[in-house]
C-alpha cells in the first residue's frame, strides 16, 4: 500500500468508505464511530439477518470485514435481553436489588460494537504494517463475559470475598427526596462526612468496609442507619459535609437534563503531533505483534485499555509503584494474585518505577523514548505536575502514541471526582439503565470503567492507525464522561425529542421460575409475562415459553455456572494461576 508518511488525512479513516447491514443495536455505533474516525458511506441500513456485517474500503488497502453477532455459536442468546442474562450481566448488576435485573441500556451490544470497531481498526493497522487482510469475528456473548470478567475471576478465588454480597447500596436520600452519589477513597473523609450529619458510630464503621469494596462485588450493604441519616437531612447539610469532610456528593441528574446539556462531542479526541515516525512491519500474527505500550494504569479503566491491546499482539509494559501494585493483593485471590487484577493484567509485563523521585521519572521518560504507545488514567493534572505530560515524554519520541484515559476530559465545568458511578450519577446513567418503574440509581456494576476501557482501545487503535498513515506522533484522550454518552446516546436523543426518555416499566426484568429465573428475548416479554412460570423448572419453563413460539434464556445467577455452561461450551479457560478466564473478544481468519 501507500507509504503511510506520504497520506494526506487528519483522521484515521479519512478517505476511506464503509458498508454496514445487519441489526441497529449491533451496528448503529459501529456506523457513528466509523464517520467521526473519517470514513463516508452512501447507505448503511438494519437488514433481515441477525448478523451485523461491516466492510471498510478505501485508499490502498484491501477490503476489511468485520462481522458481529449475538452469539457464536448460535444459541438461545439472540438479542441484548438474552445476552445480558445468559452472561452474567444480570446477576452483577441485580447484586444491589437481591435478585438479577436487566439494563434497561443495550449494554452489551454497544460493547460489541465497539469491539469490532477495534476489530477493523486492528485489522487496517496490520495491513498498513504489511499484513494480509483478515476477517474479524465479535459478538454480544462475548463482550457480556468480558464485562464480567472480573468478577467471573473472583468465583474461582481460594478464598472468599473480602467483603459480604447482599443486598443495599446506594444512592442515598435526601430530606428533599433528592438522590445523591457519595464517593471517597479515604477512609478517614468517610468517618467525617457521616459524623458531620450525626450518623451512629457503629454504623459508620460498619459502612465503610461495604462501601470501599462496592467497585469489586457490586453491591453495599450499608446499616440501614445511614441511610436514615441522610432521610433526615437537608441537601444543603448533606453538600456542607462533605465539603468539611473532603468526601464528594452529586445529586443524579436526569436524562432530560443531561441532553439539555449535551455538547454532542465524539468519545475520543485524536490530536497528531511531532514527526518521524517509520513503519517496522509486523512480525507476528497478531495485528499489534511488535509494538510496545508503556501502561501506568490503575483500578480498571487504563489496564482494561492496555489489557484489550495485548491481547490483540502488543508487548504490555506494567509502571506500578515500589513493592509493586497495591492491587496484586487485592481478595479474593488464586495462587497468592487478586483474581480481580489477573483478569486485566496477565500477561503484562512489570516494572517498579516510584514516578516521585526524579530518577524515577528519568526512567519512565527512558521506556517512553523506546515505546509505541503511552497510557496512564492519572488524576488531572499529575503528568504535567511529574513533568510526564505529552509534550514531555514526545520531546524524546515524537513519534509517540500519548493516551489519557481520563474521568471527564475537561469537557464538563464542576464535575466531581471522575470515578465510575459520579459520572453515572451526574450523566443520568442512573435513569437510562433502570425502567420506569424503578427509583433513577446508578448501577453497582463497573459499566463505565469496563465501557471506559474498551473506548480507550478503540482511541488508542486509532491513533496508531492514524501514525501508521501519516507518519506522525498522535495524543489520544478518552474518559468515562465519553463511555456514558456513547451508553445513553438512544435515551438522549429520546429525551431532545421530547419523548418518554426511560424505558416502560417492567422493561427487561426476567422471570421467576421454582429454581430460577427466565429471560425473554425483548419482542417476546410481553407475551411471555402472561405465563406464570414460578412452579415450573428452569427447563420446563424455557420449553413451555417455546411450544408457544417464544424465545428466552435461562439467567445465570452464579457466575461459576459459566465454566459449564453449554451456551460458551468450550470458550471458558483457567489461567496460569487458576484464575478462570473468559474469551478474547475477537477471532481472526
């Protein structure tokens, strides 16, 4: 093909054309991130078939296909309701409520379609390094057990959970009724807040171990004192805690209020800089063999990012801290590791470097000089502060693929602290993922950390692709507030039509069965919650919804069920340590 330094484009797929078919839910972000990456397309439209298919053509390369699917093979997983259940989905994010509850958000299809999105980029990446072209392969069953994967990890651990799963959790209740999120990483700034509104003492002790593990088991069962505590208080109260404190709170917005607000920005930004860069060509089949990415990541966002990339052929260098990352010994764990850190981080290189200490610094500068790609998802403003920010570290390597995935981006004036569930909270995640009938409350699953993640991949893939076309070095910056917008994208546009943002009551809930629980497939629920299934068996209920033409699934309610299940036959593995494992999200042939 062309030599990428001689391209004329400022976006990664400029010049290039695109062609997809197959189900909206499966394809419709596919088709919106491919235009704001730069490619055209004449018509994409939903088609008959289950399959979502996606070819790019353009410039010198040859066509690369991309197919996307609810499941492989084919099963009872046949659109985002089964596949939330038969994944897991379900269990993980009905932990708060006691019992398994669907996203009222098509999850894992906009999983999925990020994924292929990865997939193609992946796959132009390679043949721009001399590779031949190759097929890509992904699906709603696989990025369902990849947004579980950690804790699917945990269910094989030596030990229990470190922390009890029952449930509760927040958010909390104001005097005024109004719902509020409370985030802090300090145990002391946790003891102030509720002090300052005169919670009991035992309660407060007893909350925090809950509450510090919530991001790890997804529920919190808190001592029903506290949330009396703050029934009893005023918001003004409340918001004057936690400023004493140094605890965060933000009230949930809705969905209306957020697409008032909307700026209607893309979920990465790709800046080009510097120069210099020259294709090695690739070595290895996979579409990343040979390219270095120098991680320094912590909690899920940027080792979910850095994670995605090996898998896909990179060399992943881990930056963790002297003594090594805290989060190694985080329980449950399998063979001595935190089954939770294996799920993002096997395979993963280590090196110690304390980033405090100027030597240090000098250091990391060293392994920059010498990489492919720079990731971190630092508080704002530390890389400038350690003097490691883009225009430090690609003064030595200009050629560099600079990669921030941050909480907000600086897209949003006040925001709270950028953890998972602020951001749920003050983007009306809260409202998109629960039914009308159910009280507006983020979910306790780590949705935008594990969505944050995956757009961090798409954004990093393309900034390669981007280097390999031009010759140039690219910054890439991506962030939790872009993994809610892309998650609530249909509910936005509802509510700027002025239509019924939130989805009917009863939306997605499944099924009570004598041992279990039943999903109907989302054109089937109403039909299939005229029946009642509660003395059948799982298996008896599934059959009788079929000998009436409807499709359903049975939940997984234990996530160690998956080893078993005939639904991922033979696609569950164990890793070196025992920790179960769950799938690479794509096949290439």
């Amino acid at each position: 093909m062309a030599s990428p330094a001689t391209t004329q484009t400022d976006r990664p797929l400029g010049t290039l054309r695109f062609d997809t078919s197959g189900p909206p839910e499966l394809t419709g972000v596919v088709a919106e991130h491919l235009r704001l990456l730069g490619a055209r397309t004449d018509a994409s439209g939903a088609g008959a078939t289950a399959l979502g298919r996606t070819v790019v053509t353009g410039a010198d390369f040859q066509p690369a296909e991309a197919h996307t699917a609810w499941s492989s093979p084919a099963s009872e997983i046949v659109d985002e309701a089964t596949a939330q259940a038969a994944t897991g989905i379900m269990a993980v994010h009905g932990r708060r409520d006691g019992s398994p509850r669907g996203l009222a958000a098509d999850y894992a299809a906009t999983a999925a379609a990020v994924l292929t999105v990865q997939g193609l980029l992946a796959g132009l990446l390679a043949q721009a390094r001399g590779a031949a072209p190759a097929p890509v392969t992904t699906g709603a069953d696989r990025a369902g057990l990849l947004a579980v994967s950690q804790y699917f990890a945990a269910t094989g651990a030596d030990e229990g959970e470190a922390a009890e799963l029952d449930a509760g959790g927040p958010p909390f209740t104001a005097a005024d009724g109004r719902l509020f999120e409370l985030e802090t990483l300090d145990p002391g700034a946790w003891a102030a807040f509720w002090r300052a509104l005169d919670a009991p003492a035992d309660a407060i002790r007893a909350g925090w171990r809950p509450f510090q593990f919530r991001y790890a088991t997804a529920c919190a069962p808190f001592p029903a004192a506290l949330h009396r505590t703050t029934r009893d208080s005023g918001w003004q109260r409340i918001h004057q805690a936690a400023s004493v404190s140094g605890a965060e709170v933000c009230a949930l917005r809705t969905l209306a209020e957020r697409a008032a607000e909307h700026d209607g920005a893309a979920p990465w930004t790709l800046t080009p800089h510097g120069s210099g860069h020259s294709s090695a060509g690739i070595t290895a089949a996979r579409p990343l063999s040979g390219l270095t990415v120098l991680e320094a990541g912590r909690r899920i966002q940027a080792p979910l990012t850095a994670h995605l990339l090996r898998i896909l052929g990179a060399d992943v260098i881990r930056i963790e801290p002297p003594g090594g990352d805290p989060l190694r010994g985080m329980p449950p764990a399998c063979s001595g590791v935190s089954a939770r850190w294996l799920a993002l981080n096997r395979g993963k290189q280590a090196v110690e470097v304390d980033i405090k200490a100027e030597s240090g610094r000098r250091r990391l500068r060293e392994l920059a000089a010498q990489a492919d790609v720079f990731l971190h998802n630092w508080a704002p403003g530390k890389a400038a502060e350690l003097g490691l920010d883009c225009d430090d570290l690609t003064a030595a390597n200009p050629a560099l693929v600079y990669a921030y995935t941050s909480g907000w981006a600086g897209r949003l004036a006040d925001a709270p602290m950028g953890t998972d569930f602020m951001v749920q909270a003050r983007t009306a995640v809260g409202e998109a993922v629960r039914p009308a009938d159910e009280a507006p409350a983020p979910s306790l699953m780590t949705l935008l950390d594990v969505l944050g993640g995956l757009l961090g991949a798409e954004a990093v893939l393309a900034g390669l692709l981007l280097r390999e076309r031009t010759g140039r070095g690219v910054r890439v910056d991506s962030s939790l507030l872009g993994a809610a917008d892309v998650l609530t994208g249909p509910a936005l546009r509802r509510a700027a039509r002025g239509e019924e943002a939130r989805r009917p009551a009863g939306f997605r809930r499944p099924l009570r069965t004598a041992d279990g629980w039943v999903a109907p497939a989302d054109a089937c629920a109403a039909a299939a919650a005229a029946y009642d299934l509660r003395e059948l068996s799982t298996g008896q209920a599934l059959a009788q919804l079929r000998t009436h033409g409807l499709t359903a699934t049975a939940v997984t309610t234990d996530l160690a069920d998956l080893h078993h299940d005939p639904r991922f036959a033979g696609s569950i593995s164990r890793d070196a340590h025992g920790a179960p494992a769950v799938p690479d999200p794509w096949s290439f042939a």
